[in-house]
C-alpha cells in the first residue's frame, strides 16, 4: 500500500503497530495501581529513504513518561531501544522492501525506573 505524505512521497506500507504504557505494580500486594503516564499518541510508522528500507518511527509525547522504549520486531530480529523523553522520533534500518515490522512504542514513567 503505499501513499503520499506532506512532501516527501514516503511510502506507509505493512507495519503492525501498538502503543503501550507501562503501570505500575504494588509490591507485596499485586494490586495494580492506576497508570501515572499516558499512551503515546499519534505513532506513524514510514517507508524513506533511497532503497525504502528506513522507517521513520515518530510519536506524540506522553504525559508523565521518563523514557520512551522503542521495540521493532521483523519477524526474525528484535531491535529496543531506550530513548530520552525529549525524543519522539527514531530512525530504524530495516532489512527489507518487503518486511512487515511491528512496533511498540512504550512510555516509561518514573515508577518503571531501575537507575
């Protein structure tokens, strides 16, 4: 499938995507709190460059997220990432014109924090 967006003539194709956001977890009790960081918003995943396998990973921000972790999985291989809150966008070689990737975009909050 491909289509045109804003100038750049990028190709959206195949790509299985989910947003995710963490909560946290009461220890001692399993009770699960109420999460304290919102989804991510707005993922859009984009075919670019010359040979089409680079995606262009962007996402809106997510309030109260530390971190975001991104996961980009083709099938064989699984690529994390961990990406500063100040960041909403990442760029991913990928192996293949006609890969299908899925892609998780989590927000992370201070609650999820292992520093």
């Amino acid at each position: 499938m491909s289509h045109s967006l804003t100038n750049s003539r990028s190709r959206l194709v195949g790509v299985i995507v989910a947003f995710l956001a963490l909560s946290g977890l009461v220890l001692g009790n399993a009770a699960a709190q109420a999460p304290s960081v919102a989804v991510p918003g707005g993922l859009q995943v984009v075919r670019t460059g010359a040979n089409a396998t680079t995606l262009a990973i962007t996402w809106k921000p997510a309030a109260g997220a530390v971190r975001y972790t991104v996961n980009v999985f083709d099938g064989v291989n699984q690529f994390a990432n961990n990406v500063p809150v100040s960041q909403t966008s990442i760029q991913y070689q990928g192996s293949g014109v006609s890969t299908r990737y899925r892609v998780i975009v989590t927000a992370v909050d201070r609650s999820e924090e292992r520093r």
